[in-house]
C-alpha cells in the first residue's frame, strides 16, 4: 500500500511539475487579411477568410470549432461553422486561412435583399462574432472575438 502511495505521489509531483512549466501566451489576431465568398445562395454561404496570426507559444495550437454569429450588411444570417481544423504552429507569424460555412436561418427572408444587393455590387459586409475553441494537450480554452470585414466576390 505503502508502494502504491509513493508511486501515485510521484506521478503527481513529476504531473504538476509538467503544468507548471508550460506558459501560456494568448494567440492574437492581429488583423483580418482577406475575405473571399466562395459560394452565396439563398441557403446559406461558404468564404475563406486570410488572417494574420501571431503564437508566440513553444507549442501548435489548434483551433476546432466556432460558437459564432455571422452578419450580412447588418444583418443576422445564421450561425457561423468551421469546415476544418485550423493549426497555429508554435512561435509562428504568418497568415492562416479559414474557412467557414453558414447555413441561413429557417424563414431569414429579411437576408434576401442583402443577397441580391451582395451579387450585384459583387461585395458584402461580413461580420463574425462569438468565440473560438481551441485546444493544446489536453488544456483547451474559448477565446472572445468580433471582426467586421468588407469582403470580395
């Protein structure tokens, strides 16, 4: 008994040990690059957005899903998803692409004008907020944002 007590403060000690030596800086966004619509029908819409990303943590970091709000021209369309898993590399700066899909809200009709408007002028202003979720190890974190952006057809 005596064993398994020692053995189990051990691995506690050498655990704690491992958690307090990692530092956690946040990722910044410093800004949104680009935003580019792949895709807008009356059902939903697919873009890409570059933004310029700064980790200044020995580590990658692993953004894995979004609870986010997407709004056309003001108005809201649905609720914004990540298509993929987005991973920072450690200690990097540099632009990391993402991209995002939102399905329009059942009966959205007041998006309807915002769409024809988007596919004539062939721009919309886009903007995104909510949280982030992303993940290190085993620690994971939300992160607050809010960016507006004119984006580009």
């Amino acid at each position: 008994m005596q064993r398994f007590l020692r053995s189990n403060f051990l691995l506690a000690l050498i655990f704690s040990a491992a958690l307090t030596s990692c530092n956690y800086d946040d990722v910044e966004v410093k800004e949104v690059r680009s935003v580019k619509i792949d895709r807008l029908d009356g059902k939903g819409i697919t873009f890409t957005a570059s933004l310029w990303v700064e980790n200044p943590n020995a580590y990658r970091i692993k953004v894995t899903g979004t609870d986010a709000d997407l709004y056309l021209s003001g108005k809201h369309a649905g609720n914004a998803k990540l298509l993929n898993t987005i991973t920072v590399p450690a200690r990097y700066k540099g632009a990391v692409d993402v991209d995002v899909r939102t399905d329009f809200d059942e009966g959205s009709l007041a998006i309807l004008p915002v769409i024809i408007s988007a596919g004539m002028k062939r721009k919309v202003d886009l903007r995104a907020a909510g949280h982030l979720r992303a993940r290190s190890f085993l620690i994971g974190k939300k992160f607050p944002f809010d960016y507006t952006h004119e984006a580009k057809f």
